[in-house]
C-alpha cells in the first residue's frame, strides 16, 4: 500500500508531501513531541481556570443561573457529578476570587513559560536543532507577548464587528482564521532556534491556522457532547479526558506544522550529513542513524 501511494506521489506532488511529512513525524518521534505538548497545554489549564473564576466571581452576582448557562452550554446533566462540582465551584467563586485572581496569574506565567518550553522543543526537535539555553526563556517572554498582542488585536477586531449588520458576520470567521495563522507563524518563527525568513514558514501557518480553526469548530460540537457522556460513566474525571483528547491533536497539529515546513525547506535547500556520536555495542558498527539519533544495533 505504501509503495502505491509513492508512486501516485509522483503524479500528484501534494500527496508527495504528504507522505514525506508523514514519514518525517515518524523519524522525530513526533508522537512524544505531540504529547509533551499536550501535557504542558493540560497543566497551564489549571492556573487559567483560577483566572477564570476570579473573573466569574465578579459576575456571579450579577447573573442569577450563571452556573445552569455554563452546564448547559457543555451538555451536562444537573444531575450529574461534574455538574455538581461545576455549581459548587461557581457559588464559591466570588468569595475567592481575590486570592485567585493572584495565584492563578502568577500560575498561569509559570505554565506558559513551560508551555512555550514544550513547543520551543518540537520545534527544535523537528528541524533537528539544539536549544538556544538561557536564552530561550528571554524568547519564551517574548513570544508571550507577541501571542498577547494578538489576542488583543482579534478582540478589539471582533468587538467592532459586532456593531456591523449582520451581513458581516462571516468576517469573524476570517477574523479567526489571521489570528491562527498569524499565531502559527510567530511561534514557528520565535521559537526555533534557526533563521530562515518569514515566507519558508508561512506553508506551516497556514496548514496549522486552518487545522486549528477546524479543532475549534469541531470541538465546539463534539467536545460539549463528549463531556456529557464522559461524565455521565466516569464522573468528574470524564471532563478531563474530554479535554485531554482535544489537546491531543493539538499538539498532533503542531508536530506537523513544523515538519511541512521542514520538507518543503529540504526539497528547495536540500540536506547535509554530520557525523554522529553513539554507544559502542556488540556486533557490527551501525552505518547510518535516524532523524531522531537513533542508531540500530548491531
């Protein structure tokens, strides 16, 4: 099968690539990468949702079913565990909502600089480059930002088209879509450690701005749904694993994006060979290694 897919490669260069990325994923361990990623995006949830509740509890009050609208719009039962845990956490928020706005921010600092860690190293990983040290935290600081701005820039964008007739609704979709690509591009371009312009990288952004937008709209319907059946088997715990399987091809996403970007640059550029320092074991000395480092054994 593979071999037929090869040489319809030929007839289609799309597919060419396709199989190239494919192939390029499998050499880097893309899935490890995927899923440290995904461990890190987990983890930074928590110190967002303490941000969250300090930003709920000023509108608790002011919303008499906050915590049925917020139920409903996941597709919870009220009878259910974790909408429970959802209700009570809501009635509480006000009350804490000082000590969390705090905590959760310093938390939430903390989990992005692990978070742009991890991706700072899929990225490294993918166009097999070392890590620039000490200075990747300064890099981290400053991809923060720059990810800041443009969330800024979509929300102040978005606020202004909802006082457009609703003819232009369709523009909140393009809206969305910049700003994936966009993100996509500064994070392909920041957090690397090499340099090769800005245009070798937009294939990338634009495959993960469009992947992202379709995780979005896919994980607004099945997510809610998802959530509601997890929860109803596996109580409270069957939130997490909703939202852990939505993480996951998100960091799936990211593997990919850096890997088209590396074949494309490889088919234009192409390779060079290093020398490559291993264990000596037993047996016959191994002849070539994989993109990963990884030698066979003799």
């Amino acid at each position: 099968m593979l071999e037929r897919l090869r040489s319809l490669g030929e007839r289609w260069p799309w597919l060419s690539v396709a199989l190239a990325v494919q192939q390029r994923v499998s050499e880097v361990n893309g899935g490890s990468l995927a899923a440290a990623v995904t461990l890190a995006a987990f983890l930074s949830l928590f110190p967002l949702v303490l941000v969250a509740i300090a930003i709920v509890g000023l509108f608790a009050s002011n919303t008499p079913d906050l915590s049925g609208e917020v139920i409903e719009l996941l597709g919870l039962s009220r009878a259910d565990t974790a909408a429970r845990a959802l209700t009570t956490a809501l009635a509480t928020a006000e009350e804490s909502r000082s000590a969390a706005s705090i905590v959760g921010f310093l938390g939430l600092v903390w989990s992005a600089l692990k978070l742009v860690g991890a991706l700072e190293y899929a990225f490294n990983a993918v166009w097999q480059v070392t890590g620039r040290g000490l200075k990747d935290k300064v890099f981290a600081l400053a991809w923060v930002a720059g990810a800041a701005l443009l969330f800024v820039a979509s929300f102040l964008v978005t606020a202004v088209l909802n006082f457009l007739p609703p003819f232009f609704a369709p523009l909140n979709l393009v809206v969305g879509l910049g700003l994936n690509i966009g993100l996509f591009l500064w994070t392909s371009k920041v957090l690397c450690n090499r340099d090769v312009g800005w245009r070798p990288l937009l294939p990338g952004a634009v495959f993960g701005g469009v992947g992202l937008e379709v995780l979005k709209v896919v994980g607004s319907i099945l997510v809610p749904r998802a959530v509601s059946q997890s929860s109803a088997l596996y109580g409270s715990i069957g939130v997490v694993f909703a939202i852990l399987t939505w993480l996951l091809f998100f960091g799936r996403l990211v593997v990919y994006t850096a890997a088209l970007n590396v074949v494309l640059w490889e088919r234009r550029h192409g390779t060079v060979s290093v020398k490559l320092a291993a264990p000596r074991l037993p047996g016959a000395a191994p002849l070539q290694a994989t993109r990963a480092g990884g030698v066979p054994p003799g």
